[in-house]
C-alpha cells in the first residue's frame, strides 16, 4: 500500500488520465465534434455510404457516370412512351395522322371531290406506308342500289388531271349492292402495291389528297361523306 | 510556494504539456485530420450524403441496384435509339438493308433484268412476320419514245428470278412517263401481296430485285440504283 502510494504521483496521475481520455474517450469526442468538410474520400471506408446514407434525390444527372444506368438497372416496364425520343427510334409507328369531318357528296365516275388534303415531312430513312377511312351517311334517295363510292388517297398530286397511278398510295371500296348496307358505315383505305415512299435521304415535304368517287344505280348525287382520317406508318 | 517548486520536475512538466497538446489540440488535430478509411457507415448519419457530397461521376452501374430506375426517374424524351437494344424489341422495324449502285440497261419488251443490291441475303428470325419495301431510280431516255413505263419487283427465295412466278414476288411498283426527253424518277415497290409470316426457325432468304421496262418505240431506260428493306414485326 505504501509502495503504491509512492507511485501517486502528479504526473503519474497525469499521464494515466490523458492516456485514459486519449484511447476511450478523445476518439468518441472526436468524431461527434469532427469539424465542417473534414470528412472526405480519403477519410470514408469503402462501402461506407449506404442507401441509408443517402439523402433523397440526392443523385442527380452530374453523379451518373455515362453508361452507369444499363438495362438490368430499369425497372422493367416501366418506362413509358414520354421517356422516348420518338424520331429517334429504329421502330415503325404512325408519324402523321390528320381528321377531317363535313359533308361532302361523291363526285361522278371522272370527276372525283376532293375531301381533304393534308402536309407531313418524311423523315430521312423512313419508309412511310400510308391508310385511312372514310365514313359513309346513308345516301339521299336519289342514289338508289345498287351503289358505290372509291375512295383514293394521293401523295403530291396537286391536279388529279395529271396524276399518275404511282401517285395513288392508298385506296378503299364502299359496294352497297341490294341496298341492305347499314349506314353509317366505314370504308378502311390500304396501302396499294407502289404506295409506299422509300426512305429519302434527308426529309422531304409530301402533301395527301382524299378524293370520292360515288356511284349510283341512275344518277348523281352520290353518296356522302362525314369524315375521313388519313395515318401515315413510318418504319426505320 | 517551495512545495509548489518541489513538484515543478522536468517528469511534472512534460506530462503537463503532453496532456494540454494531446487534450486541447489533439481532438482539433483528430477532427481535422481523420485517418484514412476511419469513417465507417456507422460514422455517418442516416441521410448525411446530399448532391453536394457525391462527386460527379460518382455513380457507377455497379452502385445502382436492379431495378432501381423507374420510367418516373428518366427524364421525358431522353431515350433515344442508341439506347435500345432493338433487336430484342417486339417492335416492327427494318431488319435488313440490300443497296446498290451504278448504271443497269434494262431490258425493254419481254425481257427483264436483275439489278444487283448486296447484301442479298438475310436471315428471316424466328417469330418474325417479314414485308418489303424497295425502291429503283430509273432514267428514261430520250431514245425510249413515249409512252414509257418501267416496273420493279422485289423477289424472295425465287428459282429463276428472270422468269419469276407471282407468289415470288413480295412487292412491286411501276412508274409511267408520257412527256418523253431525259426523265428520272423514283419507282417505290410495295405490298404484293405482302410478307412472309413468321416461321417456327430461323429461315435465310435471298433477295432479287428485277427491273423490267416498256417504250413505245426505241430503247434506253436505265437504273441507277437500287434498293430493298425488309420489315420485321414480332
């Protein structure tokens, strides 16, 4: 006891304390207290920054390396159509559409009425196909059975005078035989044999003309349309 | 005051010191200068790393879980093309390109011409409807009285493509000129009647474009180049 008393000294006591303070607490207090922008890369273990770590939204665009998002990261469907750069997809979809709806009657066989017309630009490398439909009302009373009306769609064709059959890219056939069509009805124009618009090297201006063509048993007027829509399919 | 200096020894001092440096300015030091791969996850706080603390780039595909990126996290318009793999699509799209390039005579009256376009050959996958489309650039001549017509038709797989059978041929077009000089035009070939459906195998087709042509009189229709896509849907 009095060996140990000899020992209980200033600086003893001291340098026991210190030592005491330095291995069990300096460290803890070090790290509550660590000061503003100490902690840097050098200082985090590997793995340290863990989801939890993370705050929210806290991965922007700028902390995404290129490339670092693959396939296997996208939750499977779930991006949608607004995700897509759509002219830049090598898939066929329908590039143009355009309605139209009035009253118009079918010109006699040789002169064709004239629907609507529409404008689009090709896109270079794409193939555009082109259909659409024509609603059919039922037909005044002078138009009696059995009865028709032809509906063709033209590609850059500004005079049907001078139009040419590789002008003709779409057409679709309404035949009321007997008289027992029910009305309203719809005439689905398709694509012709030709109709289509090979890819053009860079893009080009293409204008669409619906035109009708009625016939009937007698005599005009034929029968009318009340609307009509003109889709143009482009493939890459 | 003397037992004040009796206690004052070089041992009493030192440890004085090396208790000050070490208490005062050896958690300053600690806070400061951490050791390397001290911080530790359970160092940091639960939400501790904001945009501030990522450095750029940081990112990298292997931090990222599967599935973690929804469409809701893509921004609008941002996936292009490049950043599909199309082929593993469902999607209908051109699968296969055939070209060519050069001046071709063509055949007036009866006769018919091959116009070569490379790659001729392609192979229709398996689950895949195929349809074509083609296109041929033609002069007319003036030595071609008008008149004038020129026809294009795409064959698939055919056995003698110069005397071809209709079901050989997957699509056509045809252009006609009446005004006479130098004319040249585009003849666009589709739909006739169509496409191949789809096979339970991978099937290699062969590609023939045939140009045929019609003058009143005389001769001088050429093509200068020709083209054929094929479509592919699943």
């Amino acid at each position: 006891m009095k060996g140990a008393r000899r020992h209980l000294t200033y600086a003893n006591v001291l340098a026991t304390v210190t030592a005491f303070v330095v291995l069990f607490g300096g460290a803890a207090y070090a790290a509550n207290q660590l000061a503003k922008n100490s902690v840097g890369a050098k200082q985090l273990k590997k793995n340290a920054v863990t989801t939890a770590k993370i705050k929210k939204n806290a991965v922007t665009t700028a902390k995404l390396k290129k490339g670092a998002v693959t396939g296997a990261k996208v939750k499977g469907g779930s991006l949608g159509v607004a995700d897509l750069s759509l002219p830049s997809m090598p898939f066929g979809r329908v590039v143009h559409r355009a309605s139209w709806s009035g009253s118009v009657q079918g010109g006699g066989p040789g002169t064709p009425t004239l629907v609507t017309t529409t404008s689009y630009t090709q896109e270079a490398g794409s193939d555009d196909i082109y259909s659409g439909s024509v609603e059919v009302s039922p037909p005044p009373l002078t138009c009696e059975p059995p009865r028709a009306l032809v509906a063709n769609l033209y590609i850059d064709t500004p005079d049907l005078a001078t139009a040419l059959g590789e002008n003709q890219v779409a057409n679709g056939l309404f035949f009321d035989m007997k008289g027992n069509r029910s009305f309203p009805s719809r005439i689905t124009l398709a694509p012709t044999a030709g109709g289509v618009r090979f890819q053009p090297g860079s893009p080009t201006p293409h204008t669409l003309s619906l035109f009708v063509t009625a016939v009937c048993k007698l005599s005009e007027p034929g029968i009318i349309v009340t609307g009509a829509t003109i889709e143009v399919a482009g493939v890459k | 005051m003397s037992r004040l200096r009796q206690a004052l020894t070089f041992e009493n001092v030192l440890v004085t010191v090396v208790a000050f440096v070490v208490l005062a300015g050896g958690t300053a030091i600690a806070a400061n200068q951490l050791a390397k791969n001290s911080v530790g996850k359970k160092q940091l706080k639960a939400k501790s790393v904001g945009t501030a603390e990522l450095k750029k780039n940081a990112v990298t595909t292997a931090k990222i879980k599967k599935s973690a990126v929804t469409g809701a996290k893509v921004k609008d318009g941002t996936v292009g093309g490049p950043d599909v793999d199309a082929a593993s699509t469902s999607f209908s799209r051109i699968v296969h390109e055939a070209r060519g390039t050069g001046a071709v005579a063509i055949a007036g009256g009866e006769g018919r011409t091959a116009y070569p376009v490379s790659p001729a050959t392609y192979t229709q996958q398996a689950g895949e409807d195929n349809w074509f489309f083609g296109a041929v650039d033609v002069t007319f001549e003036p030595g071609c009285a008008p008149p004038r017509t020129a026809n294009g038709s795409v064959l698939v797989d055919a056995s003698n493509p110069l005397d071809f059978e209709d079901n050989e041929v997957l699509a056509r077009g045809e252009i006609y000129d009446g005004a006479g000089g130098t004319v040249s035009r585009r003849m666009h070939l589709s739909g006739f009647p169509g496409g191949i459906l789809q096979g339970p195998a991978a099937t290699t087709h062969t590609l023939t474009l045939v140009v045929e042509s019609e003058c009143d009189s005389g001769a001088g229709v050429v093509a200068t180049s020709g083209a054929v896509d094929v479509v592919g849907a699943r």
